[in-house]
C-alpha cells in the first residue's frame, strides 16, 4: 500500500554541486551561513517527526510490512537520504519510524552505530529486501543482534565496500558469509567482537581452495575469488585455542592478504619476527591443525607474485629512463639470505597503518613495511633488550620511514625523556602524536619535544604528574610554538582522595602559554588535573597573547588565540568563572565546555553561566 504517491518524473537527480556541499560539511564551522540544502534538510528534519513519521508509526508501522515504501525519501537521491538520516542520528532523533521510511533502494551508505537499539532481526530484514546497492554499512554495537540474522542480512548486500560490525555477534559464520557474498569488500572492522577466534579470520586471505568458503558450510562447486581486503581492525576479539596460535594467524593473513595497508590486530609483533627470521617451521602443527599450507609454501607464493610484480615495474622504470634503487634498498634488509645474488629473497608488505606493536619488532618491522606512515607502539613491560635501551629501540626502529611517519603513538609507563630521542627521529613529519601514561618530572623536556614536532596538529599527552618538588629554572629561550595545531590534549592523573592536583610545575604555564597564543587553529583543546596554575594563563592568553604570538598580531588573517575553540575541557583546574566567560565571548563557535571539579566555580555562579549561555557547559 502506498503511503504517499510519487510521480517518477519527479525523481530527484544527483546534481555534481551537492558533491561540494558535502565536503564543505566538514568545514561547516568556516562559512557561518548554512546553504540551501542544509537548511531544507535541517527542516525536513524537523517535520519528519510531526508528519510523515507520526503518520507512518500511527496507520501502519505495526499493522503493515512494506517491500518498499512510495513517499517522499524515495523521490530524493541516495546521498541526501544518507545526509538527512545522520542529521536525525545527530540530534538523536533517528526512531523506528523513521528509519523504516528512509531504508530506499537508493541509499548507499547506513550508520546505526549511535542508534544500536534500533538494528533488531526485523529491521535487518528490512535492510535486505531494500538496500541491496549498499556500499558501507555500519552496525556497530548492535550486541542484541543474532549472528544469523546477521548473516541472512550480508548475503543480501553484495555490493559492500565498507562494513563495520564492532563489538556484534560476530562469529566465523559470518567472516564465511563476508568472503563469499561481498566480493567488493576492502574494509572490514569486527574489533571488540568476542565470538570470533582469531583463526576465524583466516578465510580473509588467499588460502582456501575456495568451496571451502560457502557459507552454508555444504563444498558447493562455485567459485570465488579471494577478497582485497585493504583495511582489517580486529583488536580485542575472541580467544584462540593456543597461545602461539595467534602469531601464526596473523602471519598468514599478512601473506595472504596482498592489498592490505591499515591492520590492527594483536600479535603483529611476533608474527614479523615469525616471517622475518623464517621460523616456519614454528607454525606446521597448527597449519595441520587448521587444514592450511605450510607457512614457508604461503611465503614463497607470495614472494613469486612479488617477484613477478617488481619484475614488471622494473621494466616499465627502465623504459622510461629512471634508474631503479629497489634492489639496493631490498639488500640493506635481507641479512643472511641464502640467496644474496639476487637481493629478492625478502618480501615486503603494503602496509601503512598499523597498531600495537612493540619496540624491539620494530627494527624488522622496518624491513618488512616500508610504507609505514601511521603507527602506534606499546612499550609497556618492556626490559631492554640486547643491551639496547627503550630509547634507543625506539629512535632506531622509528629510523626506518623517517620523513614519511604522519601518526605516532606510544604507551610508555616510563619518563617522557625516554621518548625525545624517537621524536627527533620521526618528529619533523608527524601530525599526529599521542603519548600515553608517561611519567613527567619538572624536567620533562616538553619545548623539545615540541620543537621536534613542527607540523603535529594534533597532540594528546595523557600522563602522570611529577612526583618531586623541584622546579626547574623557566626557559630563557623562546618557546617554540605549533601553528597547525587543531586538537590539544593534556591529561594528568589524579590520586582520587585528593580534590586538588598538587600544582608545582611552574615551568609548565609558560609552555601552555606559548602553545595557547601560537596556535590560532586550535579546535578542541583539554587541560585536565593540570600539576601548575591555569587561570592566569588563560587570562595571560586573552589579554595579551595575539601581542606576542609569533605571526604578529597585525596579521588579520589570522584568527585570535582561542577563536576557533569548540570543544573545551578544563577539569580539576584553578579556572575562574570570569575566565570561562571570557573565553565564551571571545569564540563564538564554542559548543561545549567541561568544568568538572573545578574548585574555584560555584554552583551559583555555573548556573547563572548556563542560563545565559547556549554554550553546554558541564560542571559538577
Ligand atoms: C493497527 O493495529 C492496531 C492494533 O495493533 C489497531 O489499534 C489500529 O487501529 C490499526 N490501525 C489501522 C490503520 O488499521
Ligand atoms: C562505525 O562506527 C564506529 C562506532 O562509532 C566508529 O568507531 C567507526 O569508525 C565507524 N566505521 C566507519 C567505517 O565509519
Ligand atoms: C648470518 O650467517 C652467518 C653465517 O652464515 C652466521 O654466522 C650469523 O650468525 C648469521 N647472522 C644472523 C643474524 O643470523
Ligand atoms: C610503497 O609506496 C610506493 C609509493 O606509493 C609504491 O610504489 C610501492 O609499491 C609501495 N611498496 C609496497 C611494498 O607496497
Ligand atoms: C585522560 O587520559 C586517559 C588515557 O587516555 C583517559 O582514560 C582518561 O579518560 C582521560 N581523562 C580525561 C578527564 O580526559
């Protein structure tokens, strides 16, 4: 039954502007005035509710089940479904009703990952009969949601690209069901789901004859072709049967997965060294196991692609004139291979993207990935290794794509000192660094660290205050600054019996200063349990710091320090009222400010700011 009637004539074509307009949502905040199509949308959401999805939920959700729905979202194109569906996940106003009304045939891209009370076995049939053109879909989350209704619904949805089912039901069932019913996959993220052993995700790569992959289980005679995977998150999955037995996973995804660039996996560590120092014979008990080749097969397969790959550039490259270093290059990696002669006897990897790796890999890692633009290392327990400090592991693993690394990030539980020399190394290209649970002292070299780090734009240090009470002398020098910085984070821990963190690092003001007033970008910024004075700074900022910032202040093009900020976050700091009020006036894209545990904010005056503010501020 049609519940509104359309013409087909009427059909909404994709205009090449909208395109643009898309792009520019994510720079929405630049041009204060919202266009057109935001504003049809922004109000087309607002009567969805009263109107079409009242009428819907009343008449018929319950008392009908729909192949496909005649109204008006199936009269707009795909994309601007998909817009207005994230507007009401946004403003959390995405219910059942109107979800079943905007599944069209049309829609390519479905997040539910903020709504995952609403993906029910009912809904996903939905999905199935309607949305089979799907590109990317997102379920994360959705707990409640059975891995067979899961599976019924994938098989409908060749077409995906992008499928994100963090934290589901999960299981190997399914990963059959991905390899034999979605082709087109290239990214992938089950992280967080608990039923899925690791040897599950073997089907991912180019092993099984491929039968062996239908999701019925029964050896159908079809045929299908390994997926090209190029991104695989699988952290915090289910357990294996063995110990050892994830290192032989992951090494045998890394072979057989020859497109994948961003992997997040454990066990990546050892299984590099695994492929590096050729211990395969390590693995033949589980390849029996598990029915698969043997490793050293595996490693030789791929090595002959790659040979034959490499063999083919080269050529092409000497067509063209260009001298080719690549067989220098492999040579500097392949000690003791047997045979030298050739320099091919190592393969490398596509990867670019990886986590949780630790320290002492990363020499071999090197070798094997050298396209590594985004990292993120676990130093924790770590001895030194060979006679080799942490420090020196770390700066001579990093040695390998310096100038290339965009994205750093250590967990260290050691002194911030240690982490200087790695930074030197890799700093001078890194726009993203994040250093968690280090240990500070008054001496912590932060100028250095951010001298070494001139393009980083976002910066997170989540770390443990100093323990001792001796200042060091302020820096004469000037301290440099980050122009490009959008996100600043820096978090301390707290002991919970004390209210108040124990402010002695004086030196530390004088840094956030310098790091306040250069950086005019500054988007999102978090000082939490701060072990120095804040408010002054603050105060220091607003009056003074467009005077002393590095670009001038008679630069107009630039915005004032703290203009751009968004997001603010100044928990168990010194930070006064009047400062807070300061700040609101001077950025007027302020969304949301956290004031938690600051002892210098009375409940009156916190009140007070929040009824004449539209800025969420959250104290308690
Ligand atoms: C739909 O079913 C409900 C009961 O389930 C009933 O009260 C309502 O009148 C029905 N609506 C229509 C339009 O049939
Ligand atoms: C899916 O949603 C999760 C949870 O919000 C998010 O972390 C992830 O990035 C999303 N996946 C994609 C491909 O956008
Ligand atoms: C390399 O090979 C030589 C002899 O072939 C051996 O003595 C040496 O220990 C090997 N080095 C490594 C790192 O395996
Ligand atoms: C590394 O990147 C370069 C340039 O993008 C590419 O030509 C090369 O094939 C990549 N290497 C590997 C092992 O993927
Ligand atoms: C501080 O950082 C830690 C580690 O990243 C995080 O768990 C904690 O929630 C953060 N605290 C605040 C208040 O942001």
């Amino acid at each position: 039954m049609p519940l509104f009637r359309a013409s087909a004539d009427h059909v909404v074509k994709d205009r090449p502007k909208w395109r643009k307009i898309r792009c520019s949502r994510v720079l929405e905040e630049d041009d204060s005035v919202p266009s057109l199509m935001q504003l049809c949308l922004l109000s087309l959401a607002d009567n969805m509710k009263k109107v079409w999805v009242k009428d819907y939920a009343d008449n018929y959700m319950d008392n009908y089940s729909f192949r496909h729905i005649m109204g008006p979202f199936n009269m707009l194109s795909g994309e601007l479904v998909e817009e207005l569906t994230s507007l009401l996940c946004s403003r959390k106003q995405l219910s059942r009703a109107a979800l079943h009304l905007l599944l069209v045939p049309q829609l390519r891209g479905l997040s539910l990952e903020r709504f995952p009370g609403l993906v029910t076995p009912a809904l996903c049939a939905i999905i199935a009969a309607r949305c089979q053109g799907l590109h990317n879909l997102n379920l994360s989350g959705a707990q409640q949601l059975p891995s067979k209704a899961l599976s019924d619904t994938l098989r409908c949805l060749p077409t995906l690209r992008s499928l994100s089912l963090s934290g589901t039901s999960c299981d190997g069932g399914i990963i059959r069901t991905v390899v034999f019913c979605c082709p087109l996959l290239r990214h992938l993220d089950v992280s967080g789901c608990h039923f899925l052993p690791p040897a599950a995700l073997l089907p991912l790569g180019a092993l099984f004859p491929s039968s062996k992959c239908s999701p019925s289980g029964s050896s159908s005679s079809t045929s299908v072709a390994p997926l090209a995977l190029c991104s695989l998150l699988a952290l915090d999955i289910g357990f294996g049967e063995q110990e050892g037995d994830l290192a032989a996973v992951v090494a045998y995804l890394l072979l057989s997965m020859p497109h994948l660039e961003r992997l997040a996996v454990e066990g990546l560590s050892q299984a590099c060294r695994l492929i590096q120092r050729r211990y395969f014979t390590q693995v033949d008990l589980f390849a029996f196991r598990e029915g698969l080749p043997r490793l050293e097969e595996v490693w030789r397969e791929r090595r002959r692609l790659q040979h034959t790959d490499s063999w083919k550039t080269r050529r092409v490259e000497a067509q063209d004139g260009y001298e080719s270093e690549s067989e220098d290059d492999e040579k500097d990696c392949s000690q003791n291979v047997t045979n030298e002669k050739s320099g091919d006897d190592h393969i490398t990897l596509r990867l670019r993207d990886v986590k949780d790796l630790t320290c002492e890999s990363l020499d071999s890692f090197g070798c094997l990935c050298p396209n590594i633009t985004s990292i993120s290392v676990n130093a924790e327990d770590e001895e030194d290794i060979g006679g080799r400090s942490l420090p020196t592991l770390l700066a001579t693993g990093l040695q390998s794509w310096s100038g290339q690394l965009r994205s750093l990030s250590v967990h260290h539980q050691g002194p911030l000192l240690d982490l200087l020399p790695a930074l030197q190394v890799s700093g001078s290209s890194l726009v993203s660094l994040t250093l968690e649970g280090v240990r500070t002292n008054p001496h912590a070299p932060l100028p250095e660290l951010i001298r070494a780090c001139p393009k980083l734009k976002v910066l997170l240090i989540s770390a443990e205050p100093p323990a001792s009470l001796l200042d060091q002398e302020p820096d004469e020098r000037e301290l440099p600054s980050l122009p490009n910085l959008c996100s600043l984070t820096l978090n301390f821990s707290y002991e919970h019996k004390q209210m108040r963190p124990l402010m002695y690092w004086m030196s530390l003001m004088k840094v956030i200063r310098c790091l306040l007033s250069g950086s005019p970008l500054l988007q999102r910024l978090s000082l939490v349990s701060l072990p120095c004075p804040l408010n002054n700074v603050l105060q220091r900022v607003l009056c003074y710091g467009d005077r002393h910032h590095r670009f001038g202040a008679s630069d107009p093009s630039l915005p004032k320090a703290l203009e751009r900020v968004q997001h603010l976050d100044l928990q168990r700091t010194d930070v006064k009222m009047t400062t807070v009020k300061n700040i609101i006036q001077r950025s007027k894209r302020l969304k949301c400010v956290d004031l938690s545990c600051c002892w210098q904010i009375s409940h009156q005056e916190w009140a007070d700011c929040k009824r004449l503010s539209t800025v969420r501020v959250v104290w308690v």
